[in-house]
C-alpha cells in the first residue's frame, strides 16, 4: 500500500475569556489614571489664570488708590444743601454714602486735561466705599457737585468685607474732623476673602485748604 504523508496539525491558540477581562480592566485602569491626570492638569489650569486675573486685579486696584491718595489736593468742594462752615477737604466716616463700612471723600489734583478739550475739571473729586462686597471707587466729572449730578462708578475689587482708614498727625488717629487742615499720611486697610488684609500708607501733601 503506498503510504500517504500527512501535514503535521498545527493549533492555533487564542485568548480566553479570563485574559481578554484582565486585559480590559488594565486599560480602564489606565485610562482611569490618565482622564484624572488631565483633569488635575485642566484644574491646575483654571486655579492659575483665576489667581492671575485676580492678582492683575489687584495690582490695578492699587495703582488707582495710589494715584488717588497721593494726589489729594487741600480744597474743599460746594455741594448744594451744606453750609459753607460744614465743608471739609477730606470727609471720612462710618457708613458715609451708604458704605457697608467706613466711606472717604477727597479732591485730588492730576486729572490730565489736555488744552481743557475734555468735559471736566482737572480736579477730580473721589469716594471710596464698600458696597454689596465690592470695593468702589466713585468720581464726579467736577468737584464742586450740583444738584441731580451722579458719579461714575468704578468697581476696583470684589469679595472685599472690610475697608478702614487711619490718619497720621503725629501719631494714628482713627477718625479725622479737622475742616482746615489735611492729615500728614492716610493708611488704608482692605480686608478681602481673597487676599486676606491689605495695608498700604501714603503721604500727604501739607498745604492750606482752598475754599
């Protein structure tokens, strides 16, 4: 009989249920570890830039209070219903103008008006107060205010729960009455949920206040 040559069998092997389940829940593990990286990356992110904004913020806010503060100019400003012995240079108290805390009023000179082409005093007469969490820097176009006349309002800083002021006139007093006279350094305290307190002092120009 002629002898027949047959192929050796060759078993092909696949994967079973079990290593096809492992193999899955490895790379849902991984998977799993890397979205929670990129999400701690993308949290990382928006932490960052809110800080920054927030910084950028600040850093704006104090550029105008100091412009402000060490501008102040000793003349006091008419306003329709007060008499003119009540006229004060720098007026300063607890809820003054509806603030949530102290409220300030001054005049500051360095309002550039170049040629007087714009509609306003180079004097720029400036209220600080709290109102509803935020600090606002409030001005009048003129510092002499007529009836019916509404400021501008500028919000400096938000989430802010305090604002106090102190006047320097050898040694800190709290409160200032003086009508003719200017303090010799004004300190101002911020205190806000983001920045905790902040403190700044600013010297003031000595000079005899214009009516």
């Amino acid at each position: 009989m002629p002898s027949r040559n047959f192929a050796p069998k060759v078993h092909s092997k696949g994967f079973t249920l079990l290593e096809i389940l492992v193999a899955i829940s490895i790379f849902s593990l991984l998977s799993l570890a890397a979205y929670q990286i990129l999400q701690g990356v993308l949290k990382s992110g928006e932490i960052s830039k809110v800080h920054s904004e927030r910084l950028t913020e600040l850093q704006r806010a104090m550029l105008i209070i100091e412009q402000d503060f060490t501008q102040i100019v000793a003349r006091t400003s008419r306003e329709d219903g007060l008499e003119t012995e009540n006229l004060r240079a720098l007026r300063v108290n607890k809820e003054l103008f509806e603030s949530d805390d102290q409220g300030i009023e001054f005049n500051r000179l360095g309002w550039t008006n170049p040629l007087g082409l714009l509609p306003r005093s180079e004097i720029v007469r400036v209220r600080y107060l709290i109102k509803e969490g935020q600090l606002q820097r409030l001005y009048f176009l003129y510092p002499d205010i007529v009836a019916g006349q509404e400021p501008e309002t500028q919000v400096l800083l938000e989430d802010v729960t305090e604002l106090t002021f102190r006047f320097w006139n050898n040694g800190w007093q709290n409160t200032w009455d003086s009508p003719k006279q200017l303090p010799e350094g004004i300190e101002i305290n911020i205190t806000s949920e983001h920045f905790s307190e902040l403190r700044r002092v600013f010297l003031i120009s000595a000079g005899e206040v214009l009516q």
